[in-house]
C-alpha cells in the first residue's frame, strides 16, 4: 500500500490527489510507473550535498527540500499570460508550439499537431488517452528512476507535459516550440514538466524548450526531458532558463543516439536562485555526433550547476562539449563534464572545454572536466579556464575611445557570442542575443581606473 514519510506528506497529499482525481483515468502502465516511482522518491528523498556524492559534491538543495512546494490541481485563466510567453517568429519551416501553465497544457496558447501523415506534436494527457503504444516503450526508458529523487518525484506525477514523435522518414523539417510557464501565486508551487521527443529515421526536428516565469515569486520546476534520436536523424535542442530570480530548477535530460544520427544541443540560463541542468547522452551506435553547448550569466547570490555527461559507447563516434559561463556578484557556479569512451568504443573522437569568466572577487567556479578512456585507439582533449577580463585588452579598447563600461559590457558580449552563434535559428538568435546582452552587468566601477 503507497504510503508516505512525515517530511513527504504535503507531496503525498498531492501524488493522492492526481492518482485518484484528474490522473485516475491513465492507462495502467502509467498508473504503476507513478507507483512505482514514488515509492522510489518515498525511500530516498532528495539528493545530499553529503561527502561521497560526487554528482551534487558543491550543490545543496536543503533550501527546495525545507518548502512546501504544492501542486497547482487546476490551470489558471490564460487571460494576458500570452504577453509572457517569448515570441520570435520563425519563417520556412513548419512551426507547433505547446504552451503549459503551472503544469497544465493551456490549448488556447498552442498550435499543436496530431497530423495523421506521421507528426504528433501534443499533450502527454492527449497521447495517453489514445493508447499510444510508443508512450508506453518510451517513456521512463531514459530517465531511469534510480538516478535521484528529483527524476523519481516528477515521475510520480507524471500526467501532462509535451510529446514529439515525428515517424521514419517524414520529409520536412520541423520546429516545435515547448514553453512551461508558472504564474504568480499566494502559496509556494511546483510544477513537473514532462518531455518526450522521438524523432524516427533520417528526420529533421528542432526542440525549443524554454521555462520561465515571475521575477518575484519563490517556486520550483523539476522538469525531466527524454530524447530518442533515430538513425541518421537530426535533432537540434535549444533549452532557455529564464526563470524568475527567487526561482529554483532542477532539470535532468536524457538522450539516447542512433547510428549516424546528429543531434546538437545548446543550453542558455538567466535568473533562478538555484539551477541545476544536468544532461546525459548516450551515442549508442556508430557514426554518431553531438554537440552540447551552454552558457550561463549568473549574479547576485545565483547558483547554477551544469552536469554534462557523454558516453561513447560504440565506435565512430564524435562529441564536442563546450560550456562557458559569466560570473557576478556572489554568485557560484559548478561544472561537472564527463565524457566516457567504452572499450569497444574505437575510434571515438571528443573534445570538452569550460571557460568563465569571473567578473567579481566573491564570484565563484567549481570545474571538474574529465575523461574515462577504455578503448585504446581514440582521440581525446579536455580544458578548463577561469579569469577575469584581460586588463591590457581592456586599455586598448579605451585607447580607441570607448568607455571603460562599453569597453567591458563588448568584451563580455564577445565572450557569450561563441556560444550564441551556434544557434541555427535566426529569430532564436537574435532574441538570445538581446537577452543576454541587455543582462550584461556595468563594470565601470568595479574595474576602476584602466592603466
């Protein structure tokens, strides 16, 4: 019989509420996962910060564990949420977006498709009331429950989010645009965002995932994405953190590659209190590449972790990792990249790099890149870096009649753009551009006098 820990019983309360209300019509394999997964989420709470767990060795989530963060049971009115949701427009290409609210698939802020010629690009509550057998295989198959509580408890609530299934050879290609939006509420909310994209052989889909949310209010979002890259297909991912400032995310992805397929990452993060993107691919056959991008700008008391996991597992194989970050205030920031190369795993080719640059003497980075090398016959490189801004580079730009402050804010801007040029969308872009380089902070001050 489900049962519940006293310091789990305002989740419980919650899990009871979905199973037996709105989440008791599922099919019965979803109904057991749920089961299953919260006894799992039961037995092992949440993650520790604890001596030995390396996965969150410099990452303490004591402050989302001592909140009550509670389920929204019913979508809010949808009235002047529009204006929330990021709006760039994306011509020649087919375009779906899903819009959720506070958990909830919102059908008057989306353009879905269910396109019998072989595009789904729906609601999981959609997909499961029509017995969708792929669901059934995919779902969970990635993000196993066994990797932390935080996957355990958004399996456990499992019921809405976003479902992608482009079939085998479907010729043209795809954008689909996924927002997760929390609104402003009296009490603390959590929300779980499910995601599952399954692109089939030789297919061409881009995944836009963006969270967002109010600057203000305190709320967590433990949002678990799953992503089957068929052969030879081609996935690009783009996943924005704009998250308010007192926010807390915590966001795990899983992705598993096909022979010959391509799938290309990139991840950008403003904003929240505590992040966590933690991120493991899976080149599960040859011919296979990867490229996982990021960048982040944290300030304030921001603390954001990025754990980027790649494991060659057949030969032929190629990834690039290559995350930078932008460092204010008091804020802290940890890097934990690992690329892994099996024995059979041949002729594997990876290069990883983290580069941050640290604006502040109270700033903070924690880099841990590393390479596990069982195969004999591979090509392999890993760096790390953390300064500050060249000075000399800094004068010289002054000695051409810039502002010690512009000349700051375009070294800055020229740090991020490596990472923003690799952004094949050009709406997606140049909004990125604009975000980031509107966060730039004003050094003038503190770098004081240039020599």
């Amino acid at each position: 019989m489900t049962s519940a820990l006293a310091k789990h019983a305002h989740y419980f309360a919650d899990f009871q509420s979905l199973v037996h209300g709105r989440g008791a019509c599922a099919p019965s394999w979803l109904q057991s996962l749920r089961e299953d997964a919260w006894v799992k989420f039961n037995a092992t709470g949440f993650p520790t910060s604890r001596r030995g767990n390396e996965r969150w060795k410099y990452t303490n989530v004591g402050p989302i564990a001592k909140v009550n963060f509670g389920v929204t049971s019913q979508p809010p009115a949808v009235d002047g949420l529009k204006a929330l949701v990021p709006d760039y427009k994306i011509d020649g290409s087919t375009v779906y977006d899903l819009v959720f609210v506070d958990g909830h698939y919102s059908p008057e802020l989306s353009s879905p498709s269910h396109d019998s010629n072989g595009v789904i690009a729906s609601s999981l509550v959609t997909a499961t009331n029509d017995s969708n057998s792929v669901l059934e295989s995919q779902v969970g198959h990635y993000a196993c429950l066994d990797e932390d509580g935080f996957v355990a408890l958004n399996t456990a609530f499992l019921n809405d989010g976003a479902y992608v299934h482009v079939v085998d050879g479907y010729p043209e290609s795809l954008v689909v645009r996924l927002t997760y939006l929390t609104t402003n509420g009296v009490t603390a909310k959590v929300t779980h965002p499910r995601t599952l994209v399954v692109a089939g052989r030789n297919t061409d889909v881009t995944v836009v995932e963006c969270y967002t949310g109010p600057q203000e209010t305190s709320y967590l979002t433990n949002a678990v994405t799953e992503i089957s890259v068929g052969e030879g297909a081609n996935v690009g991912h783009y996943r924005l953190l704009l998250e308010g400032n007192k926010a807390f995310h915590v966001g795990v992805s899983r992705v598993s590659q096909k022979k010959d397929s391509s799938f290309n990452s990139a991840s950008f993060a403003l904003g929240t209190a505590l992040a966590r993107n933690d991120m493991e691919v899976l080149l599960d056959d040859s011919g296979a590449y990867c490229e996982l991008n990021g960048l982040y700008l944290t300030a304030d008391n921001q603390h954001i972790d990025n754990l980027i996991s790649i494991d060659h597992a057949q030969p032929n194989c190629t990834s690039r990792l290559n995350y930078k970050g932008i460092l204010d205030g008091k804020s802290k920031a940890v890097f934990g990249g690992e690329v892994m190369v099996r024995r059979q795993a041949q002729k594997s080719d990876a290069e990883q790099t983290d580069k941050n640059l640290v604006l502040s003497k109270l700033a903070e980075v924690d880099s841990k890149p590393s390479l596990l090398i069982y195969a004999d016959d591979v090509k392999c490189s890993h760096g790390a870096t953390a300064g500050h801004i060249d000075e000399d580079t800094l004068f010289y730009l002054r000695s051409r009649g810039l502002d010690l402050g512009a000349a700051s804010r375009m070294l800055i801007h020229a740090f991020a753009s490596e990472i923003i040029d690799t952004v094949k969308l050009e709406p997606l872009k140049d909004y990125l551009d604009t975000l980031f380089t509107a966060a730039i902070p004003d050094k003038s001050l503190t770098f004081g006098s240039a020599k």
